[in-house]
C-alpha cells in the first residue's frame, strides 16, 4: 500500500475543542482508519506534531493519545519542510501572525474560523496566500453535520416548494464562572482578547446561508452584553465587555429572510443547541444538529386561535423524522478529509481563506449595524 505521508502542524490544539474535535475526533480517527482511501493501493495518512506554548500540556496529550512529536517553538516546525500543512486553533486574536509566519514558510493553510477580528486582516491573509500559491482552507464544520445533510437533501429534492422564511435558534446558559465552573473560556468575554458572540457565530451563519440558501443582500443586527461580570479560570471577576448575545435578521437576495437569535444567556427549551425552521409553500422543516423533522403540506394540522382553552393539537404529533439512511461521520473529520484530498490530490476545496473573510465581513456588518442602529448591505469583500 502506498503512503501519501502529510506532516501537518497542530497549533492550538490543547483547548477543548482543538483537542476532541480536530485531534482526536479528526486527524488521530483518520490515522486509526488507515488513511483516507485513495484507491485499492494508496491512502493519504497524516502525521501530526503538537505545537503551543504549554509545554506541559502537550507533553500530556501526547501521552494521552500515545503520540511523541510536540514542541513549544512554533518556528521551528514552519521551518521543517517535513510538515507541509499549518492548522491553527489558536484564539482569534493570535491567528493573524501565526498563519502569516506559516504562508511566509510556504506552509498550505488550514485554520479554524473566524479567520481575524476584522475584514481587512482576513482579506490580507486570503492575499498572501494567493501569492504564495499555497493551497488554504477555513474550518466551516456545519455544513457536515447529519441535521443540516439531511436538510440539503430536501432542498436539492424540492421538499419545501418555494421558501417562505428561516429562523435559526443557537445557545445556551454559560454559568458566569461565581457560583458554578464556566463552561466557556474566558477570553470568549473580553473584546481586547477576540470574543464576543457575532464575531464568532456570524462567521458560521454566512457559510451556512451562503452554502444552503443563497447570497445576503442586507443585513440588522443587534448585540448584548447579558452578563457584565464573569469569573476566570483562576477565579479571578472580570468585566465582560465582548457580547453574549447576537440578534440578526438577514435578507438575501432572493427577497428570503433568515434570523438568527444567538446567545450564551438563554435556556434551552427546544430539540437541540442549535435549531433551525425551515418554513415552505409544500412543507416545514426542523433541523438540530444530528436530527431533522418535516411536516409537509398535506399533514400539516389547522390550528384555530382560542386563548381560553387547553391546545386541542399535539404540536409535535404531526411531524416526522428523516431517516438516517447513509453513515454519518464527524463533521470536521469529513472536512479534514476534504482538505487532504485538497492538498494531495489538488482536489477542488471551495471553503479557502475568501469564504473565511466572508464571515468575518458579516460579523463586522453586523456589529455596524448593532452601532448604528440601522440596516447595511453585504457586497462582495
């Protein structure tokens, strides 16, 4: 069997996320599969080495996950011409320097979004990268999910007839770090460090529309700052400066508008975290992460308005769920699979450094119209 053997740099990888979902759920599943199958004779394996600024952390992953390479000097491992590709999972803050060093080292790009804290670094490293040549690409994980596949497949198959409107529903309760642990790192509170909730919820929800939907023409939006004081990682109050919440309504250019509440101050009472309605002339639908439920025309139920009695309808009776009928793996694994393809096979990747400044252009859109309290076009960065 032939090895594609790909040395890829994994910096930022000891968060939580870096670690469950692009190490050990992504490259270290594509390493127990045997590679990504290429034919009957070859596969494409990729060979990691940690890289962060902790070094007792990375000494602990690799031990946990039986690896040996890590190294808190990040120049040295963009100087190795052993380690083609450069993963970046830092915070956002950080990740403009980082991927510029690795385009400048000649490195192919692959980085979680948001891809910068503002359009005009995001567009500078979609730039570079065109003139270096390197093949890049920006993590846009929700697009593999089971529940939005399944909802591809019912636009692609006509299911809905003429879309009518989309509500999107995301978020739950981040404790403020006083009475119970915080679920979320701290610096997703604070603007100096990068956080703030349409910064990096926006970013997801223009490749989900511009993927499923189509092109934003406008745009208003609205942020919050629920929680004013949270708690760090040592305990230690800080102010919570960066927005917790983002409200956004989104019309595109087909006249179709789409909102999206978002917030890390709300409980959750509905079918999963994330939760999107897909309403149309033929049929309904409801779409969590892994799940999906229709409702189409003909057993859609006829509700009369009667404030002074007991709903006489089960909302949810009438409502049926799509059938997983093909595996589903996971969605970033699907995605790193794509890219490697990318980088080896020089397979076609439509989700490079561009559609990443795309993300961030609709979060700075949208945190103009917050300020300026009004509606604002998207065009094209």
């Amino acid at each position: 069997m032939k090895e594609h053997r790909v040395g890829v740099i994994l910096n930022g990888v000891t968060g939580r996320m870096g670690t469950n979902q692009h190490l050990d759920r992504s490259i270290l599943a594509i390493i127990k599969q045997g590679g990504i199958r290429i034919n009957e004779n070859e596969v494409i394996m990729p060979d990691p080495i940690l890289v962060g600024r902790n070094e007792n952390k990375l000494r602990k992953l690799c031990e946990r996950f039986g690896l040996e390479k890590f190294t808190t000097d990040v120049d040295s491992a963009m100087a190795d011409p052993e380690y083609p590709v450069y993963f970046d999972a830092l915070t956002t803050n950080l990740r403009v320097a980082n991927v510029k060093k690795a385009i400048a080292a000649g490195k192919h790009i692959y980085i979680e979004k948001p891809v910068a804290t503002n359009l005009t670094d995001a567009m500078e490293l979609y730039n570079l990268a065109k003139e270096a040549g390197v093949k890049n690409g920006v993590v846009q994980d929700k697009l593999w999910l089971p529940g939005l596949r399944k909802l591809k497949y019912l636009l692609d198959t006509d299911f809905f007839g003429d879309l009518v409107a989309v509500r999107g529903e995301f978020g739950y309760w981040v404790f403020d770090g006083k009475d119970q642990p915080c679920q979320r790192p701290s610096w997703n509170y604070r603007k100096s460090d990068g956080g703030g909730m349409m910064l990096d919820m926006f970013a997801h929800w223009r490749y989900v529309i511009d993927n499923l939907f189509g092109d934003i023409d406008r745009l208003v939006a609205h942020g919050c700052v629920h929680l004013t004081e949270r708690y760090d990682e040592q305990g230690k109050a800080y102010k919570a400066d960066a927005d917790d919440a983002a409200y956004g309504i989104f019309l595109l250019k087909s006249g179709l508008p789409i909102q999206f509440n978002s917030s890390w101050a709300v409980r959750v009472r509905r079918d999963d975290l994330l939760t999107l309605q897909v309403d149309g002339t033929k049929g309904s639908a409801v779409v969590g992460l892994r799940k999906c439920w229709v409702q189409s025309d003909a057993c859609t139920p006829k509700p009369v308005w009667n404030p002074d009695v007991d709903p006489i309808i089960d909302y949810y009776a009438d409502w049926n769920e799509v059938p997983d009928n093909i595996p589903y793996e996971n969605a970033f694994k699907c995605q790193w699979e794509l890219f490697l393809r990318h980088v080896v096979l020089d397979e076609p990747f439509q989700w490079d450094l561009l559609e990443g400044a795309k993300g961030v252009q609709l979060a700075e859109l949208g945190q103009k119209s917050w300020q300026e309290k009004c509606w604002v076009e998207v065009e094209e960065p």
